[in-house]
C-alpha cells in the first residue's frame, strides 16, 4: 500500500500529462513477459513511421542516403537497428551505419554531432539520425522508489533527423548547425546518478539516484564553458568575466546567472527529462516561464520519450510558429554516464508546419497542469513522501 500510494503521488505530481503513449505489451498487462518480437515491435512502430513520413515530405530517396545513426539506449538486437532500417529500405551497400546504444536521453545529440564530424570527409552527403528508445521489455517490476520513477516518466517515441552537407540544399533546409559540445564526467558518484541495474530483489530498472542532480549541474557548467564562448557575442563573454571576477573577489555568492543566455540565443530546448530536470536547467540559466513552456508541454503531452525528446520540444515552437529567420535554438540534453550534450542551430527561414503536435495544438499551453486525478486521490498528499525535486537537495550554484 505504501509504494502504490508513493506512485500515485509521483504520477500526479511528475508534469507528465494523460495522453502519452507507452507500448503495446504495458497496455496489455503483459509487462512481465516481454517478448522479442514486443520489443522489435516498438521500435519498428515509432522509426519507420518517422521515416516513411520523412522521405515523403522531403523528397528523399533511402538510396540518396550515405550515413544512418540510430540512438536507442535499452535495445540493442542484432541484427543492428540500423542494419534493420538499412534493409527495409534497401539502402545502399556504402552506407555508413552507427547504431548507439547505452547513452540514454543524450543520445540523439552525440548523433548529431558524430554526423557533423562525418560530414568533413564526405561532401555533398546525406544523414539520417533516428532516436528512440525502447521500454516495454525493460519495465519496472519491483517496489524500489529509486527505480519506480523511470516507469512514471518514461514514454514511447521518437524522431527522424535528416541532415546534409551539400551547399545546393541551403534554400530548403530548416536549420543550421552553428556548434556542439560534448561532456562526459567519469566519476562514480555521476556514473552512478542513472544506471541500469537488479534491485535487492533481481528486478532489473533504471535507478535514478540522489547524485541525478549534483551530476546534472556538474555536467551542464562543464559543458557551456565549451560551447557558450562560441555562440555568445564578446562582449557578454567580457561581461561576464568581469562580474564573475568581482563576485570571487569579494567572496560574494550568487543565487542568479551571472550570464545572459539571451544575449545570442533566442529560444531553448531543454530537454524534457522530468519537471525537476526543467525546473534545475531553466532555474540555472536564468529562463523564464515562456522559454521553459516547450518544454514543459512535451512532457505533459509525450512524457519523456528518451533521446528522441529534443525534437518534440523544437516541434512545439516549430507548430506555435515562434521559429524566426536568423534566431538561434539552443539544445541542451542530458543522459546517462554522465552526460551533457548541447548544439546550438541558427533558423533558416520561418517556419510553421504543425508536425506531431497538429492534433492538439490548439490545446495548448493549457490553462493549468494540474493532474485530474489531483483531487480523486487527494489522500496521497499527507505527509509521507514528496515528489524527487531539485530544491530537495544540495544544489550546485550555476557559476561557470
């Protein structure tokens, strides 16, 4: 009774929404015998609509393809996933394949830029980067809370990324990639804030762990000392030196930025790991309401879909037309190892297509986020146990 009661607040309070969808086994109760073909199932389901729906809007044929790199963390058959997609669109023999798996929800940028580093030794080339993740054989089975939070946040999905080098495409393209950054801290209190393991009873989950936070900030400030300096004009970068030089000086402690984001960013796709993972970047980097409400509407809509979650938060601006020639996007994800990966795309042209979010749309951002269910089961708010917050633990001051 006490873990059910310990769920259902979770559920409540996590800012995912009613309408994300989870694979065809958990729908079906059948989450304890998971099947091969459930999870061959769920991938083919999410990546070869995407990609059907690529080729058909873009023009593309699969044989124009020249690099395939699929990120899905929790499955890894073999064949690959990508040796998979290869054949069912009868790619061509040269294709070069990358199948990445064990990166969790930061995947999808290490495919970007992996594909970025390709593209210096194949002009004129094609790329597809497909991101999902897989979940249905890797539900959560025990009573362990440390482990229960990846079933209420965790969601089905996935994006198809398509990418080129070749100068006679830049009228048709979306976005350019400006920069990227890459981190990956080694330390066993980071390696250990989100790991595949067996809790004490043999349950295999995912244990997101009380160093998530401490790692996340760690990982984000070591990451935007790289990629920041590239992307924000002198003269903030100067600023800030001065300020940040002052403040140490005196000894002063900051509870703000001491960096304007905005200075050379517009909008900013934070990746939608869990409110408290919105909460701790946006609260960092000094965001308000209306740069986090991305966000925070695709994790109500979709849940957190893992690597592929970056793109939903881009969709949502794409669909609410707040995507504007010349302006800039910041992604910033983070995942498993520990990781922090961020690029940073400049908007081509303006756009406005509806894509994923064409059903419901209109509908958002809602009027509140509050769960129906709130007040159905307002007996789980007693005192027992709160929701895993940021503010819960220490917290790192945002000083790069």
């Amino acid at each position: 009774m006490e873990e059910f009661r310990f769920l259902l607040k979770t559920i409540i309070s996590s800012g995912v929404g009613e309408e994300t969808y989870c694979p065809a086994n958990i729908l079906q109760g059948r989450e304890t015998t998971p099947s091969l073909h459930d999870s061959l199932q769920e991938t083919d389901d999410v990546v070869f609509s995407t990609l059907d729906n690529l080729f058909a809007t873009s023009g593309i044929s699969p044989s124009q393809i020249d690099i395939l790199v699929t990120t899905v963390s929790l499955f890894a058959p073999s064949p690959s996933i990508s040796s998979r997609i290869a054949n069912r669109y009868k790619m061509k023999e040269g294709v070069q394949s990358f199948s990445l798996a064990g990166m969790g929800c930061s995947a999808s940028l290490v495919g970007i830029d992996l594909v970025r580093r390709m593209f210096t030794v194949h002009p004129n080339a094609f790329a597809l980067v497909v991101s999902t993740e897989n979940i249905g054989a890797h539900w959560y089975q025990g009573k362990d809370r440390s482990f229960m939070l990846s079933n209420v946040l965790f969601r089905t999905g996935g994006a198809s990324v398509l990418l080129t080098n070749d100068p006679s495409w830049k009228d048709r393209a979306i976005l350019n990639l400006v920069a990227s950054a890459r981190t990956h801290l080694s330390s066993d209190e980071a390696y250990g804030a989100a790991l595949q393991v067996e809790d004490d009873q043999g349950y295999r989950g995912f244990r997101l762990s009380k160093d998530l936070p401490r790692a996340a900030v760690q990982a984000l400030v070591r990451n935007f000392r790289v990629l920041l300096p590239r992307v924000l004009p002198a003269w903030e970068i100067a600023r800030y030196v001065v300020v940040y030089s002052y403040t140490f000086c005196k000894r002063r402690r900051r509870r703000t930025p001491l960096i304007n984001m905005k200075s050379g960013i517009q909008h900013f796709c934070v990746h939608p790991g869990g409110r408290a993972v919105i909460d701790g970047v946006g609260r960092s980097l000094g965001l308000g309401e209306e740069d986090l409400e991305p966000s925070r509407m695709t994790l109500h809509r979709f849940g957190n879909t893992s690597s592929g979650g970056l793109w939903y938060v881009l969709g949502y601006m794409e669909a609410k037309k707040r995507l504007r020639r010349g302006e800039r996007v910041l992604m910033i994800s983070l995942g498993a190892g520990f990781m922090c990966n961020s690029c940073v795309w400049e908007v081509l042209r303006d756009v406005g297509d509806v894509n994923v979010w064409g059903d419901c749309i209109q509908r958002y951002p809602p009027l509140t986020l509050v769960n129906p269910f709130a007040d159905k089961f307002d007996w789980i708010h007693e005192d027992y146990m709160n929701f895993i917050r940021l503010e819960d633990y220490d917290r790192a001051q945002f000083d790069m």
